[in-house]
C-alpha cells in the first residue's frame, strides 16, 4: 500500500496505514468484509460491531474524510474495498460516474429501504435521512412556517446565513427547487436569496447557525443532525446556547415537504468478498442498524417504523417531499452551474 496515498489521507492518515496494512495480508482470507468509510468511527463502530457479533464477519475498515472514491478507482480491480459508506446524494452518484460501483439486486434492500431513496439500477442505496432546514431565530423571527420559495423574499433581506452554494448540500437543495418549480424560476429564486443574505457564503452548518445566536442573521439554513450535534456537545457548550437560539422550522410542510437528502452504500466495483458486502448492505438496512443510526447520529432512518431518537422526535413531525433522489442526482450538475451563474458565492453586494 502506498505510504504518501496514506498521508493524503489526512485526518486519519495514521489509522489509514495501519488498516491498509491489515488488508493486504488478510483481504481474501473468508469471513470478511473491507469497508471504506467517509462516516466517521463514533457512528461507524457500532454498527460494525453489531454485525460482527450477528453473523460472525469480521469487518476491516478504512476511514478518511477526503478522496475514497479516487482511491477506489485508481486501486481499480486490485482494490479491496467491499463497500463504501458515504454521505449525500452527490457522492453516491458520484461514484457510479467514476465507475467504482456495481449494481445490486436484493430483496431486503429494497424490501427494507422506499424507492425514492434507491437508485433504480441498484447502484447505491440510502441508509438514512436528514432534512435541510430553516433553523429561524426564537427572538426575531414570529413565524413558525415557511417555505424554500419564501427565502427569496425581500423581507428577508440582509437576515439569512448559508454555507457555501456549492456544497453538496446545497447543490442538492437548490436541484430539488429545478425538479419542483423550473429552471428559469429557481434561477430567480436563487438571484433572490442570494440578495437576502447577510453576508458571503462561509463556514459550515453549525456557523450559520452561530451567525443567528450573535445577530448576523435571523435564519440560517443547515441539516437536521446538526441540531442534536450542538443540543449535545460537551466539548463545545457554546453551542448549546446558539442551539437555543433558535427553532427548527420544516419548509413546505403545507406543500411538497422539507427537502430529504440520504446517507447511504454503494457496493464496489470489484468487491473481493461480494456475498459479505451485500450481507453488510442488508445488515445496515435492517431495523437493528437503523436503531444504531437514529440513536448515535440523530438522524432519521431510511425504514418506515423504526423509533426516531428522543432528540429528533423532540423538533417535531414533519412531512418529506417524497420526489426521488436519482431525480435530485441527474440535476445536481444544473444546479452547481446555477451558483456560479448568479456568483452565489460572492454574497450579497455584487
Ligand atoms: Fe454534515
């Protein structure tokens, strides 16, 4: 395995090596399964355990932040990888594009998991859910509905905090607006939030969040589980108080619902232990896994009838806009191209 690739790596260069080294010697041997995780261990860990424990497959994994769909790619038909674990539509698309995917046919998957969050050739699957939504100031902001197509509103001028229009985040929310209303009307929903925001686009979710606590915006835009991540950080109690700040308002609830984006699996191209790779697929759809996912991460489970975590339940019912994710997939390149038309980016003065 090559040392400087495992550099690259970077946060967890160190346990990347190690792990590599493992694969080398043990990659064939059965009973086994290679992992290559963007999901960080906190939440992977467990749900590994669990199926080790279940059915007696021992589970090696690689975890970085940055570059494991090129890695698999450029390790081609010598890659062990088994499975990837990311996040977000656009990299689950994504390594279908890069070829590092192959299609799977399971009954329990897609027993277990809705259509709408699986590709329909069975290249990738989702695994959880989480919204985009409006997190609005308990101070300053008296409504408690609003929509996507209201944050366009000159009344929110100078009030809104978002991230960089180009995260995939983002990308997939602002390719939800063209699947529901259009190119040429999101083209000016997009020109009009971007003249409503307080400020360029910058730092991640929980930022946006910040920005409403110390008065920069009355409303930010961020993921649900990022809610819970400040709700509950001991490390960082500073974010308890911008937690409190502020109230988690579901977009569209009277229409279509609040954008959905996935978590979700893709089975590798050249899998060496195919059988355990899906086993791992299924496992992770199965009621047990979701439990793991919603009570670690506080993020809603793919499956129907799988309990959501206090924390969660506590910010409300909500209704999801049921469209597709493969449809949010074909239009994420429209909506990338759509940012840097109206140079979203540069914030609200150009
Ligand atoms: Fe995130």
């Amino acid at each position: 395995m090559n040392y400087l690739r495992a550099l690259r790596a970077g946060r967890y260069a160190a346990l990347t090596l190690l792990t590599s080294v493992a694969f080398g010697t043990v990659a064939q041997a059965a009973g086994e399964v290679n992992v290559y995780s963007y999901r960080q261990p906190y939440l992977i860990k467990p749900l590994l355990k669990s199926f080790t424990d279940k059915t007696g497959i021992k589970a090696n994994v690689i975890y970085a932040k940055k570059g494991l769909i090129e890695r698999i790619a450029t390790e081609g038909k010598n890659s062990p990888a088994d499975v990837l674990l990311t996040v977000d539509i656009g990299r689950l698309s994504g390594a279908v594009t890069k070829g590092i995917s192959q299609s799977v046919s399971s009954a329990t998957l897609n027993k277990n998991i809705p259509a709408a969050y699986r590709d329909p050739k069975g290249n990738w699957f989702g695994l959880t859910r989480r919204s985009r939504v409006v997190y609005a100031s308990r101070a300053r902001v008296a409504q408690n509905a609003i929509t996507y197509e209201e944050l366009a509103d000159p009344k929110w001028k100078g009030k809104i905090c978002i991230r960089s229009g180009q995260h995939a985040y983002n990308v997939a929310l602002i390719a939800s607006m063209i699947a529901h209303n259009g190119e040429a009307k999101t083209l000016k929903w997009l020109e009009g939030l971007k003249a409503n925001l307080s400020q360029k686009p910058a730092g991640n979710d929980r930022a946006q969040v910040k920005g409403v606590y110390s008065g920069t915006c009355d409303i930010a835009i961020g993921n649900t589980y990022y809610m819970a991540k400040m709700q509950t950080n001991e490390k960082k109690p500073v974010q308890k108080e911008w937690a409190k700040s502020v109230k988690m308002l579901f977009p569209n609830t009277q229409g279509r619902g609040a954008h959905i984006n996935i978590s979700g699996v893709v089975l590798a191209k050249y899998a060496p232990h195919k059988d355990n790779g899906v086993k791992l697929m299924e496992f992770l759809s199965s009621v047990e896994a979701q439990k793991i996912y919603a009570k670690v991460n506080h993020e809603y489970p793919v499956t129907d009838g799988v309990a959501w975590s206090d924390l969660v339940k506590s910010w409300g019912t909500f209704k999801a806009d049921p469209i597709s994710l493969e449809k949010i997939a074909k239009l994420r390149k429209k909506a990338s191209m759509m940012v840097d038309k109206v140079r979203f980016n540069d914030g609200p003065s150009s």
